[in-house]
C-alpha cells in the first residue's frame, strides 16, 4: 500500500514536470519551428541553422571561428561540423587571420551571397508563418523572453 503510494506521487511529480518544464516546452517548440523553417528554405538546398549561420556572415564582414560561435550558441566543434557542407560547395571559405594565422575567419563567398539572396525570401515566408503562431502570444514578447533565456 505504502510502495502504491509512493508510486502514485511519484507519477503526479512526473505529469507535472512534464507539463512545467520549461527546457521541454522550448524544446518541443524548437523542433515545430524549425521544420516551418527548414520546410520553407528546402527549395534553396539549405536548413535553418545554415541559413541562420550565413545570414550571420552577411551582416558582418569579418568573423573568426569564436566570435561566430559564441553568437550562434554553438561551441567550436559544432561549428567546424556545421561550416564544412557550406565550405564543401563554396559558400563560405574560411581564411587565416591578418595578425594571428591561428585565427580562422569564415566569409560568404560570392555563390554564398546569391544562395542567402535567393533564400531570403523563403525565410520572409517562414517567419510570417511562424510569428503567425504566436500571433495570440506577442511575438516581440516571446522574442524578448527568449533572448533573456539565452
């Protein structure tokens, strides 16, 4: 009877973390997100995240490898794995640095910029429909929360 009960709390515990936890919610909503986007830029040969990653190059002339990273959220590694397919079909070329060549900096290539400028577009798409979403939910306030998380 005791073990039942502490079983039954148990599970009460475990329906509410499922339906609290902020990290699953963002989670969940992440991946929903994400498909809108990378279903919306598929026709341009990208995803999200490279799309996120060169539209991050074209704002800003001049990134080394951390500088980049640390603005995306990604550690090093992830972004090494992340650059190298755009590398492979010359989008982005990563070049020593000018004062340090341990320095890796990463620029769009001419082909890079002409893919982000066909995808732009897809991507205007993408946003309308997610922000469509949070319509009910002040996107510029879900914006701002998630900015503070992060």
């Amino acid at each position: 009877m005791i073990i039942d009960i502490n079983i039954s709390r148990a599970m009460n515990e475990y329906r509410e973390i499922g339906s609290v936890c902020i990290a699953l919610h963002l989670r969940r909503a992440a991946r929903h997100v994400g498909r809108i986007y990378d279903e919306a830029l598929r026709p341009a040969g990208i995803n999200n995240g490279q799309f996120s990653l060169m539209a991050m190059l074209a704002a800003k002339d001049d990134w080394t490898m951390q500088e980049l990273a640390d603005s995306l959220g990604l550690d090093q590694s992830s972004l090494s794995a992340a650059v190298k397919p755009l590398m492979r079909r010359d989008l982005i070329v990563q070049e020593a640095g000018t004062d340090d060549a341990r320095v890796r900096r990463l620029r769009l290539t001419p082909a890079g910029r002409r893919l982000l400028d066909r995808a732009r577009p897809l991507w205007r798409t993408a946003q309308r429909r997610a922000e469509e979403l949070l319509e009910d939910h002040q996107p510029d306030a879900v914006r701002s929360a998630l900015r503070a998380l992060g």
